[in-house]
C-alpha cells in the first residue's frame, strides 16, 4: 500500500435485511486527495450495519443487525482482509451499534429492537467471550408507533473511566450507565439526560468543555445539553437541522476543535453545517438517504443507503463547508464508513 493511503471500511445491509451489499466492503483511501477506491469484500458477514475498532489491536467487529441479533469479531490482515475470530449473540433484537470500553476490557452492543445492551469481555486478543451482561432498560414516548418501549441506538463510553451513555429513542433519555470491569456488568444508575418529548435520541457527540450534543431522529433537531450541579446534562439550546421535512437526522460529527457541526439527514438528503450553534449551511448529499458520516481529515464521507453510494467532498478550512469531490463511489446499501487506524507499534 503507498504511504499516503490508508484503509476504509463500510458495513452495509446485506440481503437478509433487504440491503444489496455483499458484507463489509474495503476502500482504499489516498490521504491527500480523499478519494476512494473499491477494493473488495474484507469479510462476508450478514447485515454488518456498525462497524468499529478495537482502540489498540488488528481487531474489528461488526454488528449483525438481525432478529436474533450477533456481533462478530475479525482479525485484520496485512492486506487489510478480515478473518473471522468469534461470532456471539446479543441476546437481543437487531443490534444497531457498539463500542470498546475505555479501558478496552469489554465491548458493548446496543440491540435497537429489544431496547437492552450487551456486553462481552474481551481477551488479550481483542476476543470477545460469552455474553457477561444483558441490560435492559425501560420507558416509552409519545410517538407510538416508534416509542412503544426502550430502543437503544448508541453506547458511548466516557473515555476516562467506567461510565458508558446509551442513547434510548424509545424513552427520550440518555441513560447514565457503569461498566464493572471484574465482573462485566452494567449497572443502570439514572438518566444522564432527559430529552423533550419525542425527540428520539438517536446519536450523541462529546465535545470539547464537557457539553453534549444530541441528535434527536423523530424530533429532527440538534441539542446541546450542558452539565448541570446534580451531574445530570441540561438543555442549553436545540436548533432544527433542516427545514424540508419529514426529516430523520442520523449521524453526527465534528472536527478536533468542536467548532463546525456535521449533521445528515434523511428525507431532505442533506448535510447540515453548524458553526458552533448557528445553523450556517445545508449541502446536499449527491445521494439517498444518507445513514452515516465520517469526518477524516479534510474530507467528510456520507453513506447513502438507498442510493448505494459514497460521497466525498472536501472541507473548506475557513467556512467549514463541505464541496463534493469526484464521482460517488457506488457500494450497495452503505451504512457506516469506519476508517481502519492501525495500531501504535504495528505500521
């Protein structure tokens, strides 16, 4: 591989979940320029809607976002070729995310249709063994045919320790969670937010100061919550994505310094600009139903599902407006967009 490219991966739905992608594909990514270039299946796995890394192994796991959900963990290749090292289930229904622990002891999925979160330790290997924990949450919303009970869609540790926040569209809270790394059991301890009404939280972004932003996928808005004095997150402002709806916001992200906000949405097939909390543009996307985003570098890439295709475009350094670049690169039924960093000591 030449020096100024690294790897990418993308997971996708497959033909088990009415999706056209054949696993989870690989790109070759040039540095300088952003652009991609198809190289393939790494692994052929069904319905690998997330995908993620492990923060200091050659490991990378998926999700199978199926009835009876599983997650499945791969060795990466020299080549960048995935072998399969574990399959397990979640216990639970249509598992939609996961993440490493902090301190890299154990992974967790978020199983979206049963509402609870899994959670399995992991060897020194990156291996993840049985199932160490089930926790189920609770709550409904107003929207009925989407809030009927607990829906997790994100787990997201703290960085810095035990605690993990999970992101419940079924109940409109953010729920405050602590992972024992002996036994490997979640503890429920509150909610760490309580969102309006029918927002649906979907995606969270820690950002520089400690404050949170919140994209809520039924309320189509972006949330800033703050930390308040009982340790709970409160409300500060909330700004609408975009103004064409029906609108479902699915991802979110920035750049090192917090200041330019990144936000898809599905429907209006946009990408909405956010200079701190002003609204200063909204791009379109060049594709369908953009499910997720990944900013690298000085290019932000969009999965757009239902057009099977990727987009790149290029960030303009002083506006923090994105411009398409090239052609889309077309993979069938793209969900996430992983880039693959290789470990400390091992490039």
């Amino acid at each position: 591989m030449a020096t100024n490219e690294d790897f990418v991966y993308l997971g996708c739905y497959t033909d088990e979940r009415g999706g056209e992608g054949e696993g989870i594909a690989l790109l070759r990514r040039d540095r300088v320029t952003g652009a991609l270039t198809p190289a393939g299946v790494a692994a052929r796995t069904p319905a690998p809607s997330f995908v993620g890394q492990h923060p200091t192994l050659p490991v990378v796991y998926a999700v199978n976002e199926l009835t009876e959900g599983a997650v499945s963990a791969f060795a990466v290749e020299p080549d960048a070729t995935l072998t399969l090292l574990a399959v397990r289930q979640t216990g639970g229904k249509e598992p939609c995310h996961l993440a490493v622990s902090s301190d890299a002891s154990h992974l967790l999925v978020a199983n979206y249709t049963s509402g609870d979160v899994a959670v399995f330790p992991l060897d020194a290997d990156g291996v993840p063994g049985e199932r160490s924990d089930l926790l189920d949450l609770r709550g409904s919303g107003p929207v009925a045919d989407r809030q009927e009970g607990p829906h997790a869609h994100m787990v997201n540790p703290d960085p810095n320790g035990p605690d993990v926040l999970v992101c419940d569209l079924g109940s409109d809270r953010v729920w405050h969670t602590r992972l024992d790394a002996v036994s490997g059991r979640l503890t429920l301890v509150g909610p760490a937010i309580v969102a309006e009404p029918g927002t649906g939280p979907r995606h969270l972004l820690r950002v520089p100061g400690g404050d949170i932003l919140l994209v809520g996928e039924l309320s189509g808005d972006l949330s800033r919550f703050r930390p308040g004095p009982s340790g709970a997150f409160v409300q500060a402002v909330v700004e609408v994505t975009s103004a064409v709806k029906p609108n479902q916001p699915s991802e979110l992200t920035t750049g090192r310094d917090g200041r330019f906000v990144y936000v898809a949405n599905r429907g209006p097939d946009t990408i909405s600009v956010f200079d701190g909390d002003r609204l200063i543009a909204e791009v379109a996307t060049g594709g369908e139903w953009p499910r997720h985003i990944a900013l690298l570098g000085d290019h932000l890439y969009v999965a757009n599902e239902r057009s099977h295709t990727v987009t790149v475009f290029r960030i303009d350094p002083d506006s923090g407006i994105p411009a398409i670049q090239g052609d889309p690169v077309h993979q069938g039924s793209p969900t996430c967009i992983l880039q693959y960093r290789t470990p400390i000591g091992m490039g």
